[in-house]
C-alpha cells in the first residue's frame, strides 16, 4: 500500500508529453501565423506588383516587377530615410546620455522612498499613451504653444523647420528617457560600487573614477540600450505626424501617406520592407552587443 | 591636483549634474502638468498660463462630440478582449516554452516575441492588405486582429519571465506531495506567476488602448479607435477638449499604475524582462 503511494508521484513527476505542450502553444502559434507571418509574406509579394495609376492596390493577376524597390533610389527617398536615421540617432544618443546618471543615481543614490517614487514615475510614463505625451508636448512647446511668446522674444520662429525638427526630436526624446533609463538600472545594479569607492580612495576624481570604471562596466548596456532606442524611434509613427506636421516625415509616415493619399499599395509596401530591413540591421547589432555582454561577464 | 580641489571639482560636477537631471526631470512632467491645467481652462482660446479660472467646459464639450464616445467605446472593448485573448493564448504558449520538451524552442521563442521587431505601420499595412484579401473588411474584427498580434508578445515575455524566475522546487514539492499534475499547476505554479500575467495584461491593455499606428490602417467610417479619432481631430484643428481626453487617459493610466503597484509591485516589475534587452 504505501510503495503504490511513493510510486504514484514519481511516475507523474515525470515530464508530461510534447504532445501537450503542442496542444498548449497551438492558439498562439495559430494566431501568429494567420495574422501576422501570412500578412508578412503577402506584403513581400505586394511589393513585386505592378502598380497601375489610379487603382486602389495591385490588381490580383498584375505582372511581377522590381520597379517598387527602384523608387527606394531616388533623392527624396534619400532625404527621408537620412531624417528618419538623423534625428532618431539624435534623440537616442540624448536619451542615453540622460538615462545614464539618472539610473546610476537612482540604483546608488537615491533612498528607497526616492527610488520607488523614481522607478513609479518613469513607469507611468512608459504606460502613458504616447499620443497624450506628444500632445502635451505640442501644447507646452509647439507652434500655438503656450511657450510661443518665450520662443518669439527669443528671436525663434516656432514653424520655422529647424524649430519642427527640434520639436520631433523632443517627442522622440520624451518617449526613450524612460525606457532607456528602466533598461539601464539592471546593468549599473551589477556593477560593483566597491571598484569606484577603491579608485576615489586612492585619490581619483569622482569624475575620473566614473569614466574609468563606471562607464566601461556599463559599456554593453548602454549599447543596447542605445540600439533599443534607435528601433523605437526609427519605427515611430505618431510623434513625427503630429510634431512634425508634415514638415518633418518618417519612414513610417511616408508608408502611411502611400495608403491613404494614392493607395499605392506596392510602393508602399516597398518602403515597408525595406523598413523592416532596416530595423532588423539595428536588432541584430543589439543582439550582437548582448552577445558581447554574455562573453564577458 | 591637490585633494582639496580635486573635492571642489567633485561637488561641482556633482551640482551640474544634479541640475541636469532637474531638468530632464521637468522636461519629463512640465508638458503633462501643462495639459492638465488647460484642460480646466475656462477661456474659449488658448492664453498664457495660468489660466484665470477654472472650469469643466472642455470636457462638457468633450462629452457632446459624438466621435468621441464612438471611439471610447470601440477602444475599450478592443483593449478589453485582446487583453483577455492575449492573457490566455500568451500564458498557454509561455508555459509550453517553459516546459520545453521538444525541438525549435529558441526559435519559437523569437516567434512569439517578433512582432515587437516589426515596425507598427509594417504590421498594419500588411494585416489591411491581407485581410481585404481573404474578405474580412469589418472594421472591428480587423482592428481586434491587429491589437492581438501586437500585444500578444508583452503577456507571453512577461509571464516567460516569471516562470524562469520561480522557485522550480515548490511545484515538484507538490508533486512529491501527491498532487497530479495538473492540481501542481492550477494551485501551486499559476499562483506564483500571477505577478507576470498582470503585469503583461496591463502592458498589453495600455499598448492598445495607445494605438495608432497599426488603427489607422485597420478602422472603417464607422468602427475606429480613440487614438485614431483624436489624432484626426488634432490636425484638423487646435481645440483643448483635446486636453481634457489626455486627462482621461492620463487617468486610465493612473489606475493602470495602481493595479501594477498593487498586484506587483514596482521593485518586482523590473524583473518581469519588459525593460531588458
């Protein structure tokens, strides 16, 4: 009687089938293969029709052709794609450089209060809608702003471009502090506060000892963190259309314009490839950077 | 460099620093405590601050619009049930990969996680043009389709998470205790990753409720989310009732952040694998 007992439990402790796990992954893989992988593929098949002016989309039997991807050559392309990449790289490079001492401060300096207060706050902007940051952005800083007659007695011109582009790189700013600054926490909580203590004790600047240890340490983590950034912004949509006004255009603007403006539903589908192209590049340079953190620690 | 100006030089740098982040600090909330103030502004147009008095007329006249309660609604119920689809198939996939047991495990982790890779607008393009295809054009099913394939990734990374993070040994505790299998899940393994599936519900549920991108693709004339209306309504014209739906969401969000300090924790959030690499 008891030796039935004692078996029971180790005969069920025994892993249940892969059948199972098929059965529990199957909704998930279902979903992600109608609605995402298919539509995927079909948007790569799109973008090798011929568009004909004034349709709506490809027609269904149209030719193949690689004309949609010759378009990704010209100038204003170009032009779109170095904007997109310029103040995306700009914001991220802020971004990163004040995520920095704010998560080192928040992990070494803070109290526990301060810290809680800290962490909840950069949170809540991470789970507040962007459309209302970037909104609130354009009320305090924008055009009709309530900061227009500082801008003004400044002798700056709120719809002026440079002003626009400022403006957009503010919203992209605004929206990767906090995400870089929660990223950044977990690298600078493993490094050992005891190495910058034993420099500055045997008589390093505060300063020196930092750029010495503190940022070589972290050094991995804030290559990821800046690649992390860069995908968010390269891929947003909402802050350039409503800072930018249509002034300042993104790569996902431009896809969107296809849409709605002309229906080119090939070119437009063109322009996204080559934009999930490009973001894939700069994931695989992070994963490359995390690799590297892996090898060293 | 002597050590006493080697200290002043420390305090300095120390200062400008602390000033720094003064001011990103006030960079982060100035624009939301200016939105919060016009939106109870009680002039017709848009003044300097601060505003003589207050009142509710913008968000009376938020009430009256009609696309606002339109798109509320549509908003809410889409956020709702792609939370709960999500909850669901993503915890159920989650677990399979924990368990593993069978070939391709890394890879289909990144399967479940790509479409957070992929460009919003990518995602919404290809959903509008796939789906017309094969003759889904109902607005509301469509927009369902495109929250839940940009959503799911928070749930199944989150609760991903916190199963590696639990303690293995309780749950062969209950087995060696006599539990079958599956009572070893229900009472002892998914209360120990609750943490998660909130965490990842409430990311899931804010990340849709915020929508734009892929929305904008996927709406019809008379099915179309809040996001999608206000941010028409913001290029047509500059009118603070605006403001006063930010306050809303600003509050959605508020109790958003009470449910995950309630059920979580901030301290413990971090470890839920949303903000590493």
């Amino acid at each position: 009687m008891s030796a039935v007992t004692i078996a029971r439990p180790q005969e069920l402790a025994i892993p249940a089938p892969a059948r199972m796990s098929l059965l529990l992954l199957a909704p998930g893989l279902l979903i992600l293969l109608s609605i995402f992988a298919l539509p995927l593929l079909g948007l790569v098949l799109e973008s090798l029709k011929q568009y004909v002016p004034g349709r709506v989309g490809s027609a269904v039997d149209a030719s193949l052709t690689l004309e949609n991807y010759r378009e990704l050559a010209t100038p204003s392309f170009a032009g779109v794609l170095y904007e997109t990449f310029k103040l995306s790289a700009a914001a991220s490079l802020a971004g990163l450089m004040a995520a920095f001492p704010l998560a080192y401060c928040i992990v070494r300096r803070f109290s526990p209060r301060q810290r809680a207060a800290c962490i909840g706050l950069l949170v809540m902007l991470v789970l507040l809608s962007m459309l209302v940051r970037t909104y609130a952005l354009e009320l305090a800083f924008g055009s009709v702003g309530i900061a227009r007659p500082l801008l003004l007695a400044l002798g700056i011109s709120p719809t002026s471009r440079g002003y626009i582009e400022v403006l957009v790189e503010a919203g992209l700013l605004h929206a990767v502090m906090p995400i870089c600054t929660l990223t950044l926490l977990g690298t600078i909580q493993n490094i050992d506060p005891r190495l910058c203590d034993a420099a500055q004790s045997l008589g390093a600047p505060a300063w020196k000892a930092h750029l010495g240890i503190t940022v070589p340490l972290a050094l991995p983590g804030l290559v990821s963190a800046f690649l992390i950034a860069m995908t968010f912004a390269i891929s947003a949509f909402v802050i350039p259309m409503v800072l930018g006004k249509g002034r300042v255009l993104f790569l996902s603007n431009t896809i969107y314009t296809r849409f709605s403006d002309v229906a080119n539903y090939p070119s437009g589908a063109a322009v996204s490839i080559a934009m999930l192209v490009i973001s894939l590049l700069v994931l695989s340079l992070a994963s490359l950077a995390h690799r590297g953190k892996g090898a060293r620690s | 460099m002597n050590g006493r100006t080697k200290r002043l030089g420390d305090r300095i740098l120390g200062g400008a620093m602390v000033a720094m982040l003064a001011l990103m600090l006030a960079f982060l909330v100035t624009p939301l405590l200016v939105t919060c103030l016009l939106a109870f502004d009680s002039r017709s147009f848009l003044g300097p601050l601060p505003p003589p008095a207050l009142s509710l007329r913008w968000f009376e006249r938020l009430a009256s619009l009609d696309y606002v309660a339109t798109g509320l609604a549509t908003s809410l119920k889409i956020a709702l049930l792609a939370t709960v689809i999500d909850v669901l198939v993503g915890t159920a996939a989650a677990v399979a990969l924990d368990r593993g047991g069978f070939r391709g495990r890394g890879l289909l982790m990144a399967a479940f996680l790509s479409p957070l890779i992929v460009p919003a607008v990518v995602i919404g393009l290809a959903l509008l043009l796939f789906l017309s295809r094969i003759g889904v054009i109902d607005g509301f099913t469509r927009l369902l389709c495109g929250h839940v394939v940009i959503t799911l990734p928070y749930v199944v990374r989150t609760v991903l998470a916190s199963l590696a993070g639990r303690d293995r040994r309780l749950t062969e505790a209950a087995l060696v205790l006599g539990a079958t299998e599956r009572q070893a899940f229900w009472s002892v393994t998914l209360p120990l990753i609750r943490s998660g599936m909130v965490t990842g519900a409430v990311f899931a549920f804010a990340v849709s409720l915020d929508d734009v991108a892929v929305s904008m693709f996927l709406t019809d004339p008379s099915t179309y989310t809040l996001p999608v209306a206000l941010v028409s309504s913001m290029r047509a014209s500059f009118d603070l009732s605006i403001a006063a739906a930010a306050v809303l969401l600003m509050a959605v969000t508020a109790v958003l952040i009470i449910v995950l300090e309630r059920f979580v924790g901030f301290d413990r959030l971090l470890g839920q694998g949303l903000f590493r690499s």
